[in-house]
C-alpha cells in the first residue's frame, strides 16, 4: 500500500503528488486497476435487475475511474517528463492496455445491456444529455465491432489485426526511401543560394551518413527538402530532388508501397461492408459532424475553383519574376516554390527579428487570460506554492466571476529533452458531474525555447498563434458544463475538435488585443500598424498554392474511400485519373501522392479523414464572423451564446446542432475563403 498512484490523494486540487511517483509504480497500479475496472463492468452486466440508464449507462460512466486517473497521469508524464524507466513502462504497457480497450468493447453481456437499452431509448424518457450519452457509448461498441456475431466477428479481428500490420508496413516503407535517399551536394555550384540554415542542416545530414568533409546531404525529409526547392538556384537538382520526394513509396522493389495501400483499400471495404456500409467513406463519416460524403465533397467543390484561380493569379506573379530575371522557360513544379520565394521577398520582405520583441511570452500568456476573462468571465490566479510536474509548469487557480473555483489550469511553456515535440492540450481530470465531484485539471504543453538567464522569452507570430490554439483547446476543456465524463470537453468528434481552438487564434490577431498587449519588450510601444499590415499580406501570399495542394488531396482521400469493389484500385492509375478529371495544374502536384499519404495509410485516423482541418476552419472562420457582425469581438451576447453552446457543452448535444444554437444557422464557407485571401475581403 506504500504506491502513491493507489492512494487518495489529498493534496491541492487533488493534483497527483508528482513527487512522490518513480516510474516502478505504473506497472502494478495499472494491474490493480485493470482489475477494478474489469470488475466493475462485470458487476454492471452480471446484475440481476433489469437494464436501466441509472445501473447501466450512468454506472458504466462512472466505472474505471482508478484507471482513468492513473492513464491521465502517466500520458502526462510520458509526453512531458519522460525517462528510460517510464520509456521501458510504456512499451511493457501498450500490449495489456490495448487488450483491455478490446476487452471493454467486446463485453458481450454488457453490450447486450446497452443493445437493449438502445433499442427502446426514446420510451425510457431520457433528458437530451442521457439519450446522447447512450447513443454515444452504444456506438463506441458498434464501432469496435460488438454487433458482429461468430464467423463475421472472427473475419472483422482478422481484417483490423492484418491493417494494424499493413499500416506499419506503410510507414515504414516511406521511412525507408526517405531515409535511402541523399542528394550529395558539393562545392560552390552546387550550393548556390541555399542560406546558411540550409547549408547547417545539409552538413549535419552528411556527419550523420558518415560522409566526409566538405560533403552536404539533402533528404527527403520535408525539413529539408522544402528549403532546398525554396532556395536551391540549380533547376537541375531542384528536378531530382522533387522528382525523388513525389516518388516515395511508388518505386518498385522493397519498399514498393502500391500493393500495400491497394491491400488496405480491399480491407477497409470489407470493414465497412461488415459494418453495413456500401464503402469506407460512408463508414468513416457516419461518426463526424459532416455526416456523409455529400457534405464533404461540397465542401472540397466550393473551395477548388477559387483556390486553382488565385494559384492561377499566383503564377502569373512568379512568371513576372521568371522574366525579370531573364528565365526563359516553362514553371514546372519543382520551380513553383523558388520564384514564390523571390516574390515574397521582393514584396514583404518581412525579418523575424523585427517582430519577436512584441511577442514577450509572459505578455501574450496575459493577452490569454485576458481574453478568458472578457469572454467568458473567467480570473486565472497564480498558485505558485502548487507544484506541477517540472520546475517549469505553473500552476494557475481558475475562477467563475464569482471567485468560485472552475478549474486548475497548468501550462507547461518551454522546450526540454524529456518532452516530445509539438504542443498539446490535454487533462488530468476531465469535468464531470456524474460523482467525480471535483472541478477539471487541464494542461497546455509548448515548445519554445526559453529565452536566455535574465532575459525574457520572445514569441514569433506562429508562436504566438499556436499558444492561442492550444489555450482555446483549454478553455474546451475548463469551460465544460456537463454530466457525463464520456461526454466532457474535447472528448468531441474529430472535425468538430478543432473549432475551439481555431476559433481562439482569432482574438490573438484582433488588433484591440494587440495594440493592448504585442508591446516591444525594452520600450513598451506598440507594435506598428505598417509592421502588423506586412505580418498579414505576408500570410496571405500563396494561399491559392498552398490551398490547392492541400484540397487535391483531400479530393483524392475522398474519392479513393468512396470506391465500393472488393479489390482496391491501382492507386497510381486511380490518381492520375481523378486528378485529371478534377485539373489539377501540374506546376502545384498535391500534398501528399497516394504511394506515401500517411495520413490516409499509416493507421485509420483520417482515412477519408484529411478534410476535418478544412471542415474546423469553415466553422471557425464563419464563427468569428458572429463577433464582426455584432460590432466588437468581446460583444457579450455573443460570448455567452459560444459559451453554452460550443465551449460548455462538450459532446453532450450533436454538433451540428449545438453550432446552430450558437450562431442560427449553419456554417458558410465564404468567411475560410476570405480568410485564406482567395475570395475579396
Ligand atoms: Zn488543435
């Protein structure tokens, strides 16, 4: 009984004592747990009364909670204070937890409760939260194959076990000829343009290959291939180059990846037949605010025509440049990023040391809670005798209006070898009403790098955006109002995630909010309208490019899933033709080509997926627009109205239903279009 993760933990807030946990705890903790859980659903199927809401659904919400706790602590953990010892944990860890997951979902006498529940769930006389939380949990059931009966149910572990490993398999061969491939630059000719971050990078590919002096490696990581196609002056290396990096998984051999998507294809069609469904897409989207294919095509259609005409207007910029410098020859694709850069740089001409001294971090972590508190009345109160996980959290007190206590908040800021990279929002403790009793803990992990002893850390503007997003995933999470733990904050579906925290970046380029907080950090002027104008002309440049890439292959993702054979297609014929059909303009190419779109085939996350960034940003753009149209973007009503129903609500109503609620109506594309410059202002 001396483990501190099997204890009660009275501490502040009911915080994990992160002091008194070593690695060695997990494993048997998370035995015992395992075991409470398992037995707390068996007591919930194994009863004798009738199914009821109350001891089935409620119950079955309320089951776990030991592991849920201890899973939140050591996700946290794992992605911000790692070490060897909770590295090894993780690995001996990830085979029992996966079992259980399964074990959970394919509980036959359980689901046979919640089945039959379902099946008379609009005479049971259910509040709108408990009919959505029954529906909600009876599809995570359906979903993980519970209906599935003998030989289709053995088929259907076969069809998931067999994609796990092709999913693998797919990532790897990309991993393979990325890493297979180098071009060796060497000498003054070969490097002509490339800045002195390029060269670094280069020099530093070629130490790591164990090539020797004066050698530079260009791979076909995007970190590198993307700066050397901006800067490289030699058009003949710049072709190789692009023609190695479009070429990933479609070169014959080993490493060959069109039998292995063409394989997942077949597969996932069987799945959604299984499933009932006439093709994956339908499948996929039947858990999605889009709801059907319908609606995401339409979405993918309003957007292509205006993008493919302003990337049209984009290369008649960069032909203007080709002339001007005395190019004579056709754009191809692997010369669209160079002449972008040169226009870029003629026009904007924007220097990032020019910027980040408005952007002090402790400023814009003030610019946050200031936000929080016009909008949703929220004080975020400093607790710096709470410890957090690392010197480096801080801990803050969240309050209502009132001065009640609303949640903790622990924001996690810099960059350090024992955290993964990226930022992320996530929870020690959901909110909940269903006796968990206690208010919310809830994180925000960034990755800069701390600004030098005695100086203060200065932001660039993508910084500063991402710091804004990551806080509106927070405030997902702080704000939520529900109660059901299954239903609570960002537990929400996948294209629907993203508004919160989307919608947040808005506020941080309103210019009342910057003119109150991007101030120089040595003389506490503001920052200048003229450097802010340039910032945002600079952003919108190449939009259509970018835009047209990034749809194309969301078209691709689409059409591929909708396919209804039993055998996959051969991707390259399929894409080509797709793509002709659609004219995508050769100087562009897509995002991501079949052969390598590890979206799409290194697991199932966003396969007929890749279009929930479009879809968020829609609803965040369109969003935004309730606050312009009111006239200020603190007006009151309309912050109240983004409170009950977006921030507060969680997965508790349909969110398309609860986005009507918010703004009246449903979401139009035209303020994403404008947004991204390819509509006027
Ligand atoms: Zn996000």
């Amino acid at each position: 009984m001396s483990n501190p993760l099997l204890q009660d933990w009275n501490t502040p807030y009911g915080l994990p004592p992160f002091a008194r946990i070593e690695a060695a705890h997990f494993a048997p903790a998370f035995e015992a747990a395992l075991a409470e859980h398992r037995a707390e659903l068996d007591a919930i199927a194994q009863q004798s009364a009738t199914p009821s809401f109350e001891n089935t659904l409620a119950a079955f919400d309320r089951s776990g909670r030991l592991l849920t706790r201890l899973e939140h602590l050591f996700y946290t953990l794992a992605a911000s204070a790692t070490s060897p010892e909770l590295q090894a944990a993780q690995r001996a860890l990830a085979a029992p937890l996966a079992a259980h997951g399964n074990a959970v979902y394919m509980h036959a006498e359980l689901f046979k409760r919640v089945d039959a529940l379902h099946a008379e769930r609009q005479a049971l006389g259910l509040a709108p939260e408990q009919l959505r939380l029954l529906e909600r949990v009876h599809l995570d059931f359906v979903r993980a194959g519970a209906k599935l009966q003998g030989e289709s149910q053995r088929r259907y572990a076969q069809v998931v076990e067999r994609l796990a490993e092709l999913h693998t398999l797919f990532a790897q061969n990309v991993l393979a000829d990325e890493s297979g491939y180098q071009l060796l630059l060497q000498g003054d000719e070969e490097l002509a343009g490339l800045p002195d971050f390029v060269r670094a990078a280069a020099r530093q590919a070629a130490v790591d290959r164990g090539l020797g002096e004066g050698v530079h490696a260009i791979t076909l990581s995007r970190s590198h291939i993307v700066p050397f196609l901006t800067f490289s002056e030699r058009r003949d290396l710049r072709e190789q180059a692009w023609r190695a990096w479009v070429g990933r998984g479609e070169k014959a051999g080993e490493t060959d990846n069109r039998a292995v998507a063409q394989e997942i294809l077949s597969l996932r069609n069987e799945q959604a037949r299984l499933h009932g469904h006439a093709c994956y897409a339908d499948y996929a989207l039947a858990d999605t605010m889009a709801g059907t294919r319908e609606a995401v095509q339409g979405l993918l259609t309003q957007v292509w025509e205006p993008a493919k005409a302003a990337a049209q207007a984009e290369r008649e910029l960069l032909e203007g440049m080709m002339v001007s410098m005395g190019h004579r020859f056709e754009l191809q694709a692997w010369d669209w990023r160079f002449y972008a850069e040169k226009v870029r740089k003629a026009r904007y001409d924007l220097d990032e040391a020019e910027v980040k001294p408005y952007f002090p971090l402790d400023a814009m972590v003030q610019a946050l809670f200031d936000c929080a508190g016009r909008l949703f009345g929220l004080r975020f109160v400093a607790k710096p005798e709470v410890a957090g996980y690392h010197a480096d959290v801080k801990v803050y007190e969240v309050q209502s209006a009132d001065g009640a206590p609303r949640g903790v908040f622990l924001q996690d800021n810099f960059a350090r070898a024992t955290k993964r990279s990226g930022a992320w929002m996530n929870a020690l403790r959901w909110q909940a009403r269903n006796e968990i009793g206690a208010i919310p803990v809830i994180l925000n992990n960034n990755n800069f790098a701390k600004g030098a002893p005695g100086e203060p850390t200065l932001l660039s503007f993508d910084d500063a955006r991402t710091l804004f997003h990551e806080f509106g995933h927070g405030l997902h999470g702080l704000l939520s109002n529900v109660e059901y733990e299954r239903l609570s904050g960002t537990q929400v579906l996948r294209d629907f995630v993203e508004l919160p925290s989307q919608l947040f970046e808005h506020w941080m380029s309103e210019p009342e909010v910057l003119k109150k907080h991007a101030r120089h950090y040595q003389t506490g002027a503001v920052i200048p309208d003229a450097l802010l104008a340039k910032l945002k002309a600079a952003e919108l440049f190449n939009q259509g490019y970018e835009t047209v890439r990034y749809t194309a292959s969301a078209l691709v993702d689409m059409a591929v899933h909708s396919l209804t054979d039993e055998q996959g297609p051969d991707i390259t014929e399929f894409e080509a033709r797709t793509m002709a059909a659609y004219g995508l303009p050769a100087a562009i190419g897509m995002n991501h080509r079949l052969a390598h779109f590890q979206h799409l085939f290194a697991g199932s996350g966003y396969a007929a997926g890749y279009y929930v960034y479009m879809w968020a940003e829609v609803l965040d753009a369109d969003g935004y627009e309730a606050f312009v149209e009111a006239g200020s973007p603190f007006d009151p009503q309309v912050a109240q109205a983004l409170l009950n129903h977006i921030y507060a609500s969680g997965n508790s109503r349909e969110p398309r239903e609860a986005y009507r609620a918010f703004r009246g109506r449903d979401a139009v594309v035209a303020p994403m279009l404008r947004g991204r410059g390819l509509l006027p202002a």
